[in-house]
C-alpha cells in the first residue's frame, strides 16, 4: 500500500504540515513509515472532520 505523503494530508485536513509533524512529534498521530525517498507515507492514518 502506497498511501499519501504527509503533504496531502496536512492539505486534506486543512492544516498546516508542521501541524502535522508536530502531532507525530508528541505522539498524537503514530509516526508514518518512510517512502524509499524518506517521504512519509501517511496512507494509515485518515483526515478528521474539517475545521469551522
């Protein structure tokens, strides 16, 4: 399974990717598994429900 790059994610939830990075960092979101490129591959992780 391929998944989709931290990137789209952050984009998809309407957040910014240091949001993203930083929900990995203390442990809100599990740190995705790297693409051989070292890209994150956040493919297990679905976005929420959209900000007002």
């Amino acid at each position: 399974m391929r998944g989709i790059t931290a990137g789209q994610l952050a984009k998809a939830a309407s957040v910014n990717l240091e949001t993203i990075r930083s929900y990995e960092n203390i442990g809100l979101m599990p740190e995705p598994p790297r693409t051989r490129g070292s890209h994150s591959a956040c493919g297990h992780v679905a976005p929420g429900p959209r900000r007002a």
